[in-house]
C-alpha cells in the first residue's frame, strides 16, 4: 500500500517529463564549435575529444526518462566519454566542395542515481526505491559524410550522419551509452575566419531524426540543434572565446514505451573556449577546452560539460597544414 501511495505521490505531484528517451539525443550537443565550417584539404586527421557532464533534474522537476526501458523519477547522472575520430578529407570535388567522410566511435558511459524507479510493462507500474547503475562499454558509431566548400574567409559544409546501434545496450539498466536505435543528423556548418585579425566566427544548425527503439517500443522525438562560437586568435598558437548552443524537439516522443505522454525537450547553453595549438615533433596539434553551462531546459536535465579536445593530420596530400581545430 505504502509503495501504491509513493507512486501515485510521484505522478500527481510532478510535471511528468522525459523528452528524448534517455534524457538525451544521439547527436552531442557542443562538439562543433570554432573552425566548424572549415573542411580540412586532402589528407586524414585524428581527434580525441574528451567529454565530461553532470546533470540533473531541476528542483521544480521530476523527470521520468525512459532508461533502458525503466521509468525513473528524480535522476541526476555523471558522463565521461571518449570520443575518437578520423577523417578522411578526399580530393574529389562534388559540386564544387571537397567530399570527405568520417567515423566516430564513442567508449565510456555513465552513472546514474534515480530517487525512484517505476519499473515500466507498458504502464504495470510498480515503485521502487533510490536506485544506481553505471557502465563503461562501447556505444553507437557515428559515420558521416560531407562536402565543404571554401570562398576566401568564409568555408561552409553540408554533413549527412548516420547513428549506427551495434553499441552495447542493455535493456533494463539505468546506465546505457548506446541508444538501440538508428538516427540520421543533417548538418551545415558556417565559419567567417579572418587570418589577419584572428577572429573566428562559427554556426552549425542541424537537425536529428530518429527511428524507434525495438526494445523499448520508445520513439524520440524529431530534434534541432544550433551550436555557435565566437574566436579571437591572440597568436598563432593561442586563442579564447565564447561558445554555445540550443536544442529544442520540434516532434514529441511516440510509440508505446512513451507511456507518460507526449513530451518535447529543450535546452541552451553558454560558455568558454581556450585553444592552444603546437607540435610534437613534425605534426602540428591543436587543443581545445570548452566548458558549457546549461540553462532554459525544459523535460531534461540540466547540468555543466565540457570538451577536451586533441587534434592531429596524420596525413596531407602534397602539402602543410595545420590540425584541424573543431571535430565534425
């Protein structure tokens, strides 16, 4: 009875929201940022972007995300990702850009804390206490493709993403890096940058779409984002700036595993950047932190992350360059 009176506390009590199963899209919110226009010339490059993010429900929120196929309530969740990237910048010219492709692999995952569970058979409901979980594994890889195109300081590129679910997910747990579901992202990325004054101006709008997930029977929402940054460049070697970005659904959350109702979230974020760039050796590296404090969220959580980001050309075709300073 005590358990029935908990759970019917929980419902009635608090807006009941989970947008994007999880709590999260597929797409990473703030790994473009500076230089995110720019398509390196042919070559292949490497980058490693760390990520770290702790977040949490918001004190007037309880949200109830569908984690592994579980209900949760009053959840607050710590993330550490590695993020590992190679690019493939070809010389073959489509539409007068350079065509490249791209894979990301995550590695990592996270720990989450629930205050409740309401384990979830498509509304068989039954409260359970504080709940735990975490989990380092492998995730979704990220494959894109793209074209870049350059016309004095102004670069923009159109990039096509595909979320591939071979990760490892596992059903019923609270902690999960790989999401179970295929999703495509469509992305175009805009920079101004000036070489004689050093300033960089960066923009990515996109927008993610994703298929249902098999085992949850939970289908998130359609999804856009907008990172910007703003980057003066003190010398070559050193720059700072100012980062950001949004995210808002623009479909609610379906299907039968969505089984508190139909809900879109949204988030904002501003910060700061730090660039350092340097040589090991014969090859240029570029390093890069972002930090990102989120604010204005509705139906996720709210929280601080951050990018440590270490980029490196492995190989240019005929020529020098520089490593590219924004992973895409």
């Amino acid at each position: 009875m005590r358990r029935l009176t908990f759970l019917v506390a929980l419902l009635v009590a608090a807006p009941a929201v989970h947008a994007a199963e999880g709590g999260h899209g597929v797409y990473l919110l703030g790994l473009r940022g500076t230089n995110a226009g720019i398509t390196p010339p042919p070559g292949v490059y490497f980058a490693n972007n760390l990520y770290i993010y702790s977040g949490a429900a918001t004190a007037t929120q309880t949200v109830f995300p569908t984690l592994g196929g579980q209900a949760v309530a009053n959840v607050n969740a710590t993330v550490i990702l590695d993020l590992p990237s190679v690019m493939w910048s070809t010389p073959v010219d489509v539409l007068g850009g350079n065509l490249a492709f791209s894979l990301l692999w995550p590695i990592g995952g996270p720990t989450v804390n629930a205050g409740a569970r309401l384990s979830s058979s498509l509304l068989g409901l039954s409260a359970a206490g504080a709940q735990s979980d975490s989990v380092f594994t492998l995730g979704d890889p990220a494959v894109s493709a793209s074209i870049g195109w350059h016309a004095g300081n102004y670069h923009w590129n159109a990039a096509l993403t595909g979320f591939v679910p071979v990760g490892n997910y596992r059903y019923g747990a609270l902690a999960n890096i790989a999401n179970h579901r295929w999703a495509a992202d469509v992305t175009g990325s805009f920079t101004w940058f000036d070489p004689k004054i050093g300033l960089d101006l960066s923009l990515a709008v996109g927008a993610t779409f994703s298929q249902e997930n098999a085992a949850t029977q939970y289908k998130t929402g359609d999804e856009f984002h907008l990172e910007w940054a703003v980057t003066q460049y003190l010398s070559k070697e050193f720059s700072i700036g100012a980062v950001g970005y949004f995210y808002r659904q623009f479909t609610p959350d379906s299907g039968a595993g969505a089984v508190f109702g139909q809900f879109m979230g949204q988030v904002a974020a501003v910060g700061g950047t730090l660039g350092y760039n340097f040589k090991v050796g014969n090859y240029p590296v570029a390093a890069r932190v972002k930090v990102y404090s989120e604010f204005a969220v509705r139906n996720r959580l709210e929280g601080t992350g951050g990018f440590f980001t270490l980029s490196v050309p492995l190989y240019v075709n005929g020529a020098s360059a520089r490593a590219p300073d924004s992973a895409n």
